[in-house]
C-alpha cells in the first residue's frame, strides 16, 4: 500500500501507530431548563466533563500517544435540559500493550463524568476493527527503495515514529502476510494531509508524477517476488522472525473499566 505526503517524508518503511474509536452516548434526563433545571440530568454536561477528563489525561500519556475527542450531539433546544449528547473519541498508541492500557484510562474518564453529572454511559468500542501498527517487511522494502531511487525520488529505506504519527488498517494486513506502506511525496511543502492545501498537490502535476512512480515502484517490487525465489525466502523468513501470523482480532478487547 503506497500513500500521499508532503515534504522529505518520503520513506520505504515507516512506522505507524495503533488506533481505536469508542462511540459514547450518555443518556440523562429532559426537563424544562429554567422552571424545573432540578428535574434534569444534563448529559452535554457529561460530554463536556468528558472532554475536559480526556484533555487532562493527554498530559500523563507518552509522546507518541494520542486523543481526540469530537462532540456529535450535544441537545436540540436551549431551554430543555438534554437528555442525550454524544461524541467520538479516538485512542491511538504505539503498540497493542499501550492501546490497551489508554482504553482503559479512557474508559476510566468516561465512567467518571457519567458518575459526576447523574447520567448512564454507553460506550461502543471498536465501530469498526481497530487498527494495529504497520509490520514492514524488510527484504521487500528494500527492493522498493532501489527501484524508487532509480526513478530519482530521494527516498529513506526507513523511519523512526517521533512525537506522535498516523494510522492505518494496512497494520491489521501487515500481521496476516508480508507487506510493506511506504510514503511519495506530492508537494515539496509540507502541507499537513487531510486539509484542503493537500487534496490540490494531490491533483496537481507532482501528484499525478507521484502515482505514476509510486506505481511503477510497487510494480517491480511484485515482479521482483514473483521471479526471484531467493527473496521470497528472505521475505518468507523476515516475516516468521517478526512473529508470523497474528489473530488481530484477540490482541484487543473493548475495556470494561473494571
């Protein structure tokens, strides 16, 4: 799997982070908010006390982990206490260890402002798979950066994640069978993705050249393993001395906050 970047970040190899979304609903009691407020059990003050929980535990995290946190629903009309508020969060962390034990945490705020604000918590973990770090493997990541070189892209064979990165399900991939996620740089800027500076290098002249060079570089990364058995024996080997095939599925379970 190739993906899009900016800048140098133009690499062979790069290291990603694991994630999971919790989907959370706290369900409270409507009532008129001036003539009867005592009535009410106010559940945007459960997300927003949420929030501000999520905001204080980013301080006592590693440098690579990280949160976010999206209010989707926070009541209809102002002068009825709402009985309903939602918001996403997401949990991100360097490895499956550390994903589990900031569920927990995060589970843990949660619980809390559900507690202090009188208000009954559903939290659905995992909407969809969670999404675990990316496992390169390095005999295939190494043709993929002589073929790269060759068509003059000034690539790195692999990088260390510092201060935080992104995340892929291409990591769930990554522990069935050997695969490798390198990077192509669209812009000599660097543009931060997912804004709309980014999406207009995608479709501009360097990211056309990029598709055609990322393409043609996974391309000849494929031939090379289909016609030399030597390297997928080392492709084969490096795979196995990484831990071999994963069940993705039992490294995480949703947090009771037990």
């Amino acid at each position: 799997m190739l993906h899009p970047f900016t800048g140098d970040y133009e690499v062979a190899s790069f290291a990603s982070l694991a994630v999971r979304d919790v989907e959370v609903t706290f369900h409270g009691v409507a009532s008129h908010a001036s003539s009867a407020p005592e009535k009410g059990r106010n559940a945007l003050d459960a997300v927003v006390a949420a929030y501000q929980g999520l905001a204080a535990l980013r301080q006592h995290i590693p440098s690579t982990d990280r949160l976010h946190c999206l209010i989707t629903e926070g009541g209809s009309a102002v002068n009825v206490v709402p009985h309903l508020a939602s918001a996403v969060v997401e949990v991100r962390s360097l490895d499956p260890e550390g994903l589990a034990d900031l569920s927990r945490r995060v589970q843990h705020v949660l619980e809390g402002a559900a507690l202090m604000t009188g208000t009954r918590l559903e939290a659905a973990w995992d909407p969809f798979p969670a999404y675990l770090p990316v496992r390169s493997n390095a005999g295939l990541a190494a043709r993929y950066h002589g073929h790269m070189s060759a068509r003059g892209r000034a690539i790195t064979l692999e990088t260390e994640l510092v201060g935080g990165g992104w995340s892929t399900d291409l990591g769930n991939v990554s522990l069935r069978i050997p695969s490798i996620h390198p990077t192509v740089s669209i812009s000599r800027d660097s543009t931060p993705m997912h804004t709309v500076e980014f999406g207009q290098h995608a479709i501009g002249p360097a990211g056309d050249a990029a598709v055609v060079d990322g393409a043609i570089g996974m391309a000849l990364t494929i031939a090379d393993y289909l016609a030399d058995a030597g390297l997928r024996e080392q492709t084969r080997l490096d795979f196995e001395a990484a831990g071999g095939a994963v069940d993705v599925e039992q490294l995480l379970t949703p947090p009771t906050g037990k």
